[in-house]
C-alpha cells in the first residue's frame, strides 16, 4: 500500500531542537518557515512529455527523482499537506511526464516542484521508457533554476545501481544533490541505523552531494518539517 500523507495541509508546529544528523538542532525559525511555505498554495503548472518545452524558470527549482514505488508521489503529498497533488498509485511506473508545480503564495518567495518520472521497473514499452528517461536526463543536466535535487531512496533496500546512475549523473553535471530516504517506518531503528551510515558513507565519495541525510516517512510524517526547511532555506538563494 502506498504511504498516507498527513490530512492538515501545514502539519504541526515543529518542534523547537529537533535534531539532525550530526546532532546539531535544526533552528525553529527555519522549521516555522519551512512549514509556513509547504502550507501555502501549490498549482498544478505543467506536464512535459519529450518533444515538449519545459516552462521558464522563473523560481528556484527542486526535483523530486526516485526508483519507481520509492513513495515520491506520496511524499510530495506530504510535503505539501494535500493527498492527491502527485498522483500516488500501486502500479510503478505510472508518472510518465515530468510534472510542475508552483509551491507558495503570489508576491511572495516559492519554489517550482518538478515530479521526475520514477526509473527502474515500469509496466510500459521500452520504447516510451528510453524517451523519457532521455527527457528527464536532458533536464536535470541542463535546466537553469534547479537548485536542488532530492533523489529517494526506499530506506528497505538503501542504494540501487539506478540510484548510483542518476549520482554519477548529477555529478558529472555539478548538480546539487540531496539523499532522502523513504518509508522509514517500514524498519526497526538499528536497520534504519545501518542504513544510514551505509548511504552517508557512499555520499561522503560524492562531489555533488549534499552532505545531509533526511530521514523521512510519509505515513508518519517523520522528516517531514525538516525537509519542508531545508527546501525552505533555497527560495533565499
């Protein structure tokens, strides 16, 4: 079954000191931004099939990538507080578009959320499969605005070959970036522990990647707040 995300649309308060991964307490003023943002308006903008133009990057931009059934849909639901904003299915494969998104308030600082079509397994011919894969590579290693990208990884099976393609990808390309495991409370704490220090240790070799890990469960809402203020943080860049 795919993850929940939660009902209310800005979560709860963060907590003030909630720790990150080298034990220093992420600011509360950044969790409140971050939850303030993610609770705003979110507009569907734009679906771009190969042959497409993408829209103008017109603000900073974040790529959600993953291995498909990774739970990206349903934690850009989470992040944004709304249950059906990235279609969540049982079927991998089923985002065959690179999706838009306009995440906050019309005035005021937002960011673009780019949904990537999932890699690996996909119920659909080889043909439309290499198109947009090629699609989704001419983006990330071209667009102007992509500050970041959050590339899920299921915290079950920790980094694929597919995972390592995409991170010698964004590399080669000096693109940022960032681990955010999912389905985190699929494990017990010394799994998840175990994991974690396996993909710190692999991103440690990494020339573009961010040096922290989110730790995240949509069905919980684990990492969520953090994340909301780690993106947060890029509508300042």
């Amino acid at each position: 079954m795919p993850d929940a995300p939660p009902p209310d649309p800005a979560g709860p308060a963060p907590a003030k000191g909630t720790a990150l991964d080298d034990g220093a307490p992420y600011d509360a003023a950044g969790l409140e931004r971050g939850r303030k943002l993610f609770a705003g308006g979110c507009d569907f903008i734009a679906g771009i099939v190969p042959g497409a133009d993408f829209p103008p990057p017109d603000l900073a931009e974040i790529a959600f990538a993953g291995r498909s059934n990774v739970g990206k849909s349903s934690l850009i639901n989470a992040l944004t507080g709304r249950r059906a904003l990235a279609r969540v299915s049982n079927t991998p494969g089923r985002t065959q578009q690179l999706n838009f998104f306009r995440l906050g308030e019309a005035g005021r600082p937002g960011l673009s959320l780019v949904d990537l079509p999932g890699y690996g397994y996909a119920k659909a011919p080889k043909r439309d499969i290499a198109r947009w894969t090629a699609l989704t590579q001419d983006y990330l290693k071209g667009r102007v605005g992509l500050r970041r990208v959050c590339l899920l990884v299921d915290a079950r099976h920790g980094l694929k070959d597919g995972d390592i393609a995409i991170m010698e990808l964004l590399d080669e390309a000096a693109v940022i970036y960032q681990v955010v495991l999912t389905k985190a409370d699929k494990l017990k704490s010394g799994e998840l522990a175990n994991v974690q220090a396996a993909v710190a240790k692999a991103l440690a070799r990494r020339v573009a990647a961010h040096p922290r890990l989110v730790v995240t469960s949509a069905e919980t809402g684990t990492g969520i707040a953090e994340l909301r203020a780690e993106l947060a943080e890029l509508t300042q860049s």
